[in-house]
C-alpha cells in the first residue's frame, strides 16, 4: 500500500525517524535525515511550533495540506498546548511573513494567516477576565477543536482510500481480445422517412432538374415498376426477350395493368427497354435495349 | 535462487498473465519476466499453456497463438454478438447519402451519373456502397449509353425499413401532374377495353 | 422473434463478452445489448454467472461482481507476480485530492465550499475537474443558496475503481472518540470554562 502522506516534491520526514546526529568518529554512523529539502539544502529541523523558518516556509506550506493540517501535526508531534496557546511570538512570526509571501503563493499562505488570526484571536479572549464572557457563548477553542476533529477524520478517511485495493495498483482486469481478423460490422444509422423527405426537398430546391418531373403517387409505382421490369428483364441471358404478356399480372388488377403499362412507356422513352412485333397483331418482345449488340460483342 | 512451484500454480499464472496482457505473450517472456523466480522450464510452460488451450476448447474464450505469442481471444463463433456490446452509436447518414437515397427512390431507375446531374456534385462509391450493403438499394440493370452505368433502384427491405407497402406510399412531393401522355393514352387504351 | 438457446451457450456468450468488455457488465446490460436476440430469461443469466464464478473458482482469474455490474479480475494472489509483466507504473494521487474524494464518498452530496471548510483551504477546480473526467464524481445537482452551488456526489465508476458493490463498503470513519485530540483537550476546555 501506497504512504499517501505527503505528495510534493520535498522529502518530508517523520519527527520520530529523525536520526541522530553525525558522529564525530569515522564509524558509520547513521544519517541525519532531513526534514525537507531546500534548494538543494536539507533542512533537518522541522517547525517546533507555529514558526517556520522563512526559507522553509513555501515548502511546509506545500507539505501540509493546510493550516489545519500543520495545526493537528504540531498538537500531535510536538504536543503543541493547544490550551495556552503562544500568541505573542506566533504574531510576530507571522507578520513577518507577510513580506516574505509577496513573492511565493500569496494565496496558499493566507490560509496560514487567517489561522494564526484565529489562533491569536483565541488566545486574547482568553486573556480576558472570565466574567466578560458571556454565559452562552462557546469557548472559542472548542470551534477549533471541532473543527480539527473534522479535518482529522476525513484526513484519516483519505488514507483509508488510498490504501483500498485499487484497480492498475492492486487489482488486474482479465481481457480478452477478438482475433485481429475480426472487424465488427459497423451498426447502421437510424432514417427517417422525414430525413428522406426533407433530402429530396433540399435537392429540388438547388435545381431546377424536377420541374418537369412531379413527383407524385402514380409517378412512384410507375418508378417501382420501372425497376421491377428492368429486374426481371437483366436476369434473362440466352433468351433476351421475354413475352410482352409475361410482364402483366393480371391478379393485380385493373390498377396494376395500368402502371405495369405505364412503367413500360417510360422505359421506351427513356430507351431503356425495346419492344419488337414481327407481324401485325403478332406476339410483342420486350428485351433490354442494346441487350443484342452487347452480346455480340 | 528460485522457489519450487506446483503445474497447477504455473497454469494459474500464466494464465493470469495472459488475461491481463493486452499484448500477445511468447514462452519466452513468460519465463524471463513472469516466472524467472521460480523453477520452471521451457517445457513445463509449454505444457501449460497446451493444458489452457485445451481447457479453454470448451469456454467461451480460446487460447490462440499467434506471431507473437500467445493470447486469449474471443471465441470467433461468439464474435458478432459480443461485438454488440462495444458498438458506438452509429452516426447519423450524411445529407450527401439521404439525398442520393431519395433520388434512387423517387426517380429509380436512375444511375450515377444522373444522380449527379441533378445534384450538382459528384457521388461518391462509398456512398452508393453504403446503400448498398444496407440492402436499401440494387442495381437493376445498366443503361444503354457509352460506360454502360450500372441504374439502380430500391429493394424490398428498403420498403420495409420504412414500413411502406410500395413505392406509392412514399410522400408526395408536388400536385400530380394531370398531362402526362403516358396517362393520358393509358386511360384511353383501358376505357377501351371496358 | 427471439431464437432458443442453450443454458451452455448463454455461459459462453457471457464469459466471452465479460472477457471482452473493458467495463463491468450489468445482468440488465448482459440481457439487452448482449442476448436480446436470444429466449433467455434473467433468472438464467443470473444462474450462467453464478456457474462462471464457481468455473473460475480454481482458474488463474476470477469473476467479481463490482457496483455496476459483473468483470473478471485476475485474481488477488497473482497479482504481484503478473504485475512485473506491465510497464506502466500504477498511479499516486495526492493528499489534496484523495481528502475531496473522501469528503465527496462521505458526506455526498456536497459543495465546493463545503469541502473547503472542513479542509480549511482552497479546493483547486483541477482537482474538481480530474475527479470528473475520470468519471469518479458527478454533479447531483445545485444547492440553494445564493451562488446555487454544484453538489457533488460519487458514481459506480468509482466503486467500481475499487471494486466496491456499494459505498456501505467503504472503510468506516474514525470515530470521534479515537480522535487524537479529541477527547482530552476538550475535556480540558470545559474545564476550565467551569
């Protein structure tokens, strides 16, 4: 499981790891570890109360998470009397580093400001007579002891997160894959009669190529016919022709009779089909124009 | 130094490393990185991994080698439906595709060339490719001009996509032309016969 | 028009389309986009999952139900030696951000500002905004008061993460008792408020 404790880059050090010093001896000896690291200087001291040495301030300031971290570090490791609180020399201290703050993370170090207001807010009203105070109002440390209870629990829930097994840490999916000669056919895109219609609607207003073709219902089934007939006609080979009658149904009735008929007018207009009637009143052929010359060919 | 191992512990991990690789996995690779604690051979892995291919006949994944090595695969009989589960929304047609469409459909038989007359721009193969193989349009025949270009109409399945009967049920677009010869001569032919 | 089909059969579909899926795939899921073709009832796929897991019980994976649905995870004791196979290294997150996750499982819903009350600083929108992209956090909705304020809360994704069913699966908060400042200091503040 992973120390989730600090994630800047200084290296941060536990008070209790902290080594002894270096021997005076040429024995081995164990090294000093240092607190944090600044610019390339180790700094071995770590804060012993609320002031922090200005050179190291922009790097506790990014080692905790914030004031109520660095508070709840001090009250924990360095018993820090939450109770008699050491204003006097805090507010100095943290004054001066107002000046210090201008060029690091103004922003990030007001936090630390506002807690040291708070924390010499606390300790003067403390200070005064205890008969000033009025009865129902709450002590004020125990707001900020409410307050870094809270913090610590969800300080804690974070660490507890951190160390569930996780998936690319602790826990490995099992995959297989499609063999790479595998495509997948692409799923077809959902039409709407409506798209169809406002297509057609969008070409007929770019040109003018329909003008002489309305389209209407008896146009549409002569079109659809058209396309059967032609069907029926390209599978023919050796015979190229095929009765004229054969293209009738007559189960279709009168209506069908007349847009078979119709659909084989527009197809010898358009020169898409040829009729031949070697005698008078004799049998009609129909084949596809130019099916002959394409044979022979 | 390196730890005895049981053949059911190799197959287990090499079959874990498997599932978990989404690379092809060699014997080699397997002894040098996966098992190279432990005191396996090169014949005790590839008996393993013809101990999981055998296995795996029956499930609904198979152990495939391939250039690289070895990998688990779908297996090919259950390709299309699982491919249904990672399918994208398919996208919407083009404008360029919906107006061909509606060309072959109201004008059918039409060929490419005519389509693009009256589009003004040129069609693409993809697109009539497309049509195509959505089975919404065929070629009917081709036409008797220079290039013999293929006409193309609707289908059947195109009428039952859109739940149409026929052609004839398709929207009107403009009031019925009433001069038209050939209804004109057509009414003639029937009243006629009656 | 649904096609029958063998309890055997709907095991393989499953297991392969589990195996194939880079997410966890719910009952629901497996019915409607995997096996909508077929007759086969919920009942069954439930039944075919719990066989799958009992299969896989002595395999080198094995079958989890997360909080959306069923995966297949290699399993946990392997795990070490198949990570030595993988290049990447797995990835830390910083304090700043797992202390917004753990407010935002914890006391979900949740605003902006509320998270940084109790963290007494300022939480940065990149935070806010990698917690989103990864699909771990979602807007529920907006808190009424002046500004209306989104609130946060966590999705299955991020249970999933950790392959959790539920949030009641995770860690328990430390109670206030445990605190280590808790008790003692407070007792002596009311004390000395006496």
């Amino acid at each position: 499981m992973q120390n989730s404790s600090n994630d800047v880059d200084v290296a941060l050090i536990n008070s209790n790891t902290t080594a002894s010093n270096i021997g005076q001896s040429g024995e081995m000896l164990q090294q000093v570890l240092p607190f944090a690291f600044i610019r390339g200087e180790a700094v071995v001291e770590k804060p012993q109360d609320l002031f922090i040495p200005p050179d190291a301030l922009e790097i506790i300031l990014e080692s905790f998470e914030g004031p109520l971290d660095l508070l709840l570090y001090l009250i924990k490791k360095q018993k820090f009397d939450i109770l008699d609180l050491p204003i006097a020399p805090i507010t100095t201290q943290y004054m001066t580093y107002v000046e210090l703050m201008k060029d690091v993370k103004l922003e990030l170090a007001a936090e630390y400001l506002v807690m040291a207001a708070i924390l010499a807010e606390i300790k003067s009203r403390l200070l005064l007579p205890k008969q000033q105070v009025e009865e129902d109002e709450e002590d004020p440390r125990a707001e900020l002891v409410r307050r870094l209870q809270e913090y610590e629990i969800i300080k804690k829930a974070a660490q507890n997160i951190d160390e569930l097994p996780r998936i690319d840490r602790d826990i490995t999916l099992a995959q297989a894959s499609f063999s790479s000669s595998f495509v997948a056919k692409a799923q077809e895109a959902d039409v709407d009669l409506a798209d169809l219609v406002n297509a057609l609607q969008g070409v007929l207003k770019r040109t003018q190529a329909f003008e002489h073709h309305h389209i209407a219902k008896e146009t549409l089934s002569t079109r659809q016919r058209m396309s059967e007939i032609l069907s029926s006609l390209s599978k023919l080979k050796d015979d190229h022709f095929l009765k004229f009658e054969c293209l009738f149904d007559v189960s279709e009735g009168r209506h069908g009779v007349v847009v078979t008929f119709l659909a084989l007018l527009e197809l010898l207009k358009e020169q898409l089909v040829e009729c031949q009637q070697v005698q008078t009143f004799g049998q009609i052929h129909v084949r596809l124009k130019g099916a002959d010359d394409r044979y022979d060919q | 130094m390196t730890v005895m191992i049981s053949n059911k512990h190799v197959e287990q991990l090499i079959e874990a490393a498997l599932f978990s690789s989404s690379k092809p996995l060699s014997v080699r690779i397997l002894k040098e990185k996966l098992l190279f604690q432990y005191e396996v051979s090169t014949s005790q892995i590839k008996q393993s991994l013809e101990e999981i291919e055998k296995h795996y006949k029956k499930r609904g994944v198979n152990l495939v080698e391939v250039a690289s090595g070895f990998q688990f695969q779908i297996k090919a009989e259950h390709n299309d439906d699982v491919a249904l589960l990672s399918e994208e929304k398919p996208q919407k047609y083009s404008r360029a595709l919906l107006e061909t469409m509606a060309l072959i459909a109201y004008k059918q038989p039409i060929t490419r060339g005519e389509i693009e007359d009256v589009r003004g721009v040129a069609v693409s193969s993809h697109i009539i490719k497309t049509l195509i193989e959505r089975d919404w349009v065929k070629i009917v025949g081709h036409k008797e001009v220079p290039g013999r270009p293929s006409m193309y109409a609707t289908t059947k399945e195109f009428l039952d996509y859109f739940s149409l009967k026929s052609l004839e049920q398709l929207p009107e677009l403009l009031p019925m032309e009433e001069s038209s010869i050939a209804n004109s001569v057509m009414q003639d032919i029937m009243s006629t016969n009656e």
